[in-house]
C-alpha cells in the first residue's frame, strides 16, 4: 500500500493545536484518522489518541516543515 503523507493534529487537540505531518494511507485518509503513526518530526500521540488528519491546514511544525519541504 501507497504511503501518503498529511498535516494532522493529536486528535484530542483543540484550537490552537500544532499541525504536524504524519505518514498514512489512504484508507486513513479516508476516514480522516491516523493510528500508530509517528509525525515526520518524531512526535506520537497517546495511546488513546491518533492522528486527526486535517490536509488543508497549514504545517506549523518547524521539524516537520523541514522534513516535508512544503
């Protein structure tokens, strides 16, 4: 399976929430979360939480950013 890659916030974020850059798949984008899954700057979400992938917000994480270079 294709990897993918999309901005994502820790899923119990709220406003204000830093928007990392997680690898996924399409059936994650599909239903718009992401599990077990680390953000391109090392960042993991708790073992209750995933990933609530948003790909139309901007990246505000400076490690990811880079690594993304986007």
């Amino acid at each position: 399976m294709e990897s993918l890659f999309s901005p994502a916030t820790i899923a119990t974020g709220g406003a204000g929430s830093v928007v990392h850059v997680v690898r996924c798949d399409e059936a994650q984008i599909k239903a718009g979360i992401a599990r077990q899954v680390y953000s391109l700057c090392g960042r993991t979400h708790d073992k209750n939480d995933g990933w609530a992938l948003c790909p139309d917000a901007p990246v505000t994480c400076p490690k990811c950013r880079k690594k993304w270079g986007k």
